[in-house]
C-alpha cells in the first residue's frame, strides 16, 4: 500500500494514512450542537439523530454504505 521496502518507514506512512482525514465519513467537523451533552440525548436513537444531528447523520449513513461494500467483498 505505501509501496516501501524499509517496513518502518511503511508503517509510519500506512498509520499516517489512517489518520488522514480521508479516512473519515465527514467532510468537516461536526457542529458543536451535534457534540455536546445534549446532543447524546437528543440523538440516541434514529429520528433524534436524523431531526437534530444530521451532519452526524450522515456521516453515519456513508459509514454504514461503507460497511455493506465491504461485507459483500468478503463473501
């Protein structure tokens, strides 16, 4: 994946790679609204978090499409 030969530079690049924000399912941080203690309330169930967090919402359904491509390639 990193294409190195020396195995700690690869894993250095591969975790740095992990962590690069390509790696998330949104686009920008997520609202403060949609982070604090009351969003954990508000946003507990299905139709709390599609109401009042849908930036979180829909990192959620990006994640969840993800994981169904990923399901099928390992069948």
């Amino acid at each position: 994946m990193t294409k190195e030969s020396d195995n700690e530079t690869a894993v250095t690049k591969f975790r740095a790679k992990l962590n690069s924000s390509e790696s998330y399912f949104n686009a920008e941080p997520f609202p403060k609204n949609e982070s604090d203690k009351d969003a954990h309330k508000k946003c507990s169930d299905i139709e709390g978090a599609k109401k009042y967090c849908p930036k979180r919402w829909a990192a959620l359904e990006l994640w969840m499409a993800e994981s169904r491509k990923a399901s099928v390639a390992v069948l």
